[in-house]
C-alpha cells in the first residue's frame, strides 16, 4: 500500500512540476513555443491512446525547452506501449531524468523505479569514448548509457569532423550489461597549398592598376599591363593569360616586358613583376573592380502565417453555410402546419407522411447546423494565423461565389488562390 502511494505521488510530481531549465542554452522564445505546441498535442494523443506518437512529441517538447514535466511523460508514453523497443526507450529516458534531476529525490526515485521494473528485460550499454555521440541502430541516444532489447545491434560512436567507429554487439541477452570502448580514428588533416609556388618567394611591391586589357598571348607581351595591378600576388604562370596574371614574362624575366603590354596603362606593372619568377598563381587582379557579391540574387525573406485567401475562402464557406442553414430552419418550420392540421383531421397516412417528410428537414438542418459552427471554428482560427500584407510581388487572390442548384440549394467557391 505504501509503495503504491508513493508511486502515485511520483506520478503526479512528475506531471504537475513546473517547467525547469537544464544545464544547456536557455530556450529562445519561439523554441518555448514550438514546446509547449508539441507537448499540447501529445496530451491530446495520449488521451487518445495513441502513445507512440505521444510519446516523440513529449521528446520533441523536452528537446527544445527541457523540462521534467515533458520528460516524465514521455517515460510514461513509451511504457504504456508495451513493446521491447518502447521499454528500452523509457529506462533510457529514465536514465537522463536521474542525470539531470539527480538532485530531487521524487523524481531520482521516480527513474530509479522505472529502471528496476524493465532492467530484467533489456540490455544496458555503456559506450566508453572520448567526446563521442553514441548510436544505437540508427537512432542516436540521448547519452553514452543507455538501454537496448535483446539481440543483435549496431553501435556507433561519433566525433567532430565526420569521423566515426562502429561496434557489432551479437546476441546480447536481457537482463546483462554490456561494456563497448571505441577509439577515436585519426584526425584528417586537410591538405596543404597546392597552387605550385615558391612560399619563399619575394612577393613584390604592389603596382597601380592597369585598366582590364585583353589577353596577352606570350610571356613577351606583359600579358597587357592590366596585370601590373597586383605585384602582391607574385608571378604569373609563363605569362600565358593576360588576364591579370602579374605581367611577367616566360620564366619569370623579371617583368622586362611589361612595357610592351597591348592594352591598359601599365608601365609600372614592370615593377610587381620584379619579383617574380614565373610559378605563382598570379590571378589577383584582372581588372574586374566590383563587388564579388554583386551578381548574386538573394531570395526576400520568409514571412510565416497563412494565406489571406485560405481566411476569405473559410469565411465564404461559413457564411454560405450560415445562409443555407437559415434558409433550411425556415423550410422546417414551414411543414409544421400542414403536419397539425392534417392530425387534426384524422388523416393519419398523411399526417404520418408529413412527419417524416418533416424529421428529414429537421435532420437536415441539424447536419447544417454543425457544419456551419465547424466553418465558422475554422474561420476563425484561420483568422489568428492569417499572414496580412503579403508582399506587392505575390499576385492578388481572385475569387466569387457560384449557386449550386439542386435538391439541396448550396454555393461553391470558384477563383485562384
């Protein structure tokens, strides 16, 4: 009786604590509010009984703004599904509620018990690395212990830089930890400078700059003295390029040639290749002076919410509704009359048809009737989350109201959205 007390108090400790905040980066106030909309709807789940979806959707809750609140029924979620990968899951979640709330004897007590009721039946691993992130068969565990079902599993163990470790673990039986030590492979280094030059070399005086001339075929031509704008960038590759390549010619001549470039200005752009010696990349200045940037076409920025039109269509919808229910309300009440006279005369058939011609009406009008408050609920929560002044550039929604005629007078909602 004593434990059972205390399991209910734990129970409810765990479902009614406030919020509280981890160890990690407080919560930005939209991660609080994507929270708080997930942990909503797991709540309407769960009392649905659908707890594996309930249950990610506590986990997504506690993911972006920790809490015990969120946490705990997430453990209770995964147990309630009864499955081996479910259980698994609760203890591992048990296990990070013993960390960060080791403090709180309720909840540490809470885990402790969830812990000892499933042990028996899982596998507990503990991933010894250094710096690591650990992975159980595909899924990433919340932290280097965790529980697993029985069998065959495929543990990884990652680290920055992309490098990882796996593990087979054959055959593991309930109720028996296992101990997995993974090193860490060797860091990759990226690879070093490539471009063939001397690093040792004089990188030059940087000259003016030369106005954007054509390409100088030969290392004799200067590669047209637009290049003389970049002695800073050492030499040019044999002066093939003419195309900002420092104006030097073949073999690194000592930029002897630079005078004779066919286009641009440059009689210094002799000066940067003084210091050349015909193997460096030499491509920093080709003439071209504007922005790196100024091709790119960036896209406007997001704007959240709804569409305008999705509003206006509920909205049409709901108040043609609205207009058909009125008009079926009046049509009931019409038939009554006939219906109390008809009983008043004694003609039973025809009071009887009467009746039943009358029940279908009033059926109809109660069908409306919930159709119209379902349009005019959803009208109106698409009211709150309707994105108003869209952008100038998104083109006008168009639309109108068509009569539906038939047994059933109706409208139908034609346009482009």
């Amino acid at each position: 009786m004593k434990r059972a007390t205390l399991i209910g108090a734990l129970m409810a400790a765990v479902t009614t604590a406030p919020m509280a905040a981890s160890a990690q980066a407080e919560p930005t106030l939209e991660q609080r509010r994507e929270a708080q909309m997930a942990y909503s709807r797991a709540q309407a789940l769960r009392a649905g009984t659908q707890h594996s979806e309930a249950a990610a959707l506590f986990e997504t809750a506690d993911r972006l703004a920790p809490s015990v609140q969120a946490l705990g029924n997430a453990i209770r979620a995964h147990k309630d599904c009864r499955t081996p990968d479910h259980d698994a899951r609760a203890a591992t979640l048990a296990l990070r509620l013993q960390v960060r709330y080791g403090n709180d004897a309720r909840y540490s007590s809470f885990a402790e018990q969830v812990i000892n009721e499933l042990r028996a039946s899982l596998v507990r691993v503990t991933v010894t690395c250094e710096g690591c992130e650990a992975e159980a068969d595909g899924s990433l565990q919340p932290g280097t212990e965790f529980f697993v079902p029985p069998g065959n599993h495929r543990i990884v163990a990652h680290w920055p830089g992309g490098r990882s470790r796996e593990h087979r673990m054959n055959n593991a039986r309930a109720g028996v930890a296992e101990n997995v030590t993974l090193q860490a492979p060797p860091e990759v280094r990226p690879a070093g400078n490539t471009g063939g030059g001397d690093p040792n070399a004089n990188t030059g005086t940087s000259g003016t700059s030369g106005t954007s001339g054509s390409s100088g075929s030969s290392g004799s031509s200067g590669s047209s003295g637009s290049s003389g704008t970049s002695g800073s960038s050492g030499v040019g590759t044999s002066g093939t390029s003419g195309t900002g390549t420092s104006g030097t010619g073949s073999a690194g001549d000592s930029g002897s040639s630079g005078s004779s470039g066919t286009s641009g200005t440059s009689g210094t752009s002799g000066t940067s290749g003084t210091s050349g010696d015909g193997s460096g990349t030499g491509d920093s200045n080709s003439g071209n002076t504007g922005d790196p940037g100024a091709g790119l076409v960036r896209p406007p920025p997001s704007r959240g919410g709804l569409h305008p039109a999705i509003f206006i269509t509920t909205a049409v919808l709901a108040a043609g509704a609205g207009g058909v229910l009125a008009w079926s309300g009046v049509d009931t009440l019409n038939g009554v009359p006939a219906y109390q006279m008809a009983a008043q005369q004694g003609d039973r058939a025809q009071a009887e048809a009467l009746l039943a011609d009358g029940q279908g009406r009033e059926l109809r009008t109660n069908i409306l009737i919930g159709v119209t408050s379902g349009l005019g609920a959803a009208a109106v929560g698409t009211l709150i989350f309707t994105r108003w002044g869209a952008p100038r550039a998104e083109q006008a929604p168009t639309a109108m109201l068509v009569p539906v005629f038939g047994p059933l007078p109706s409208v139908a909602l034609w346009g482009r959205f």
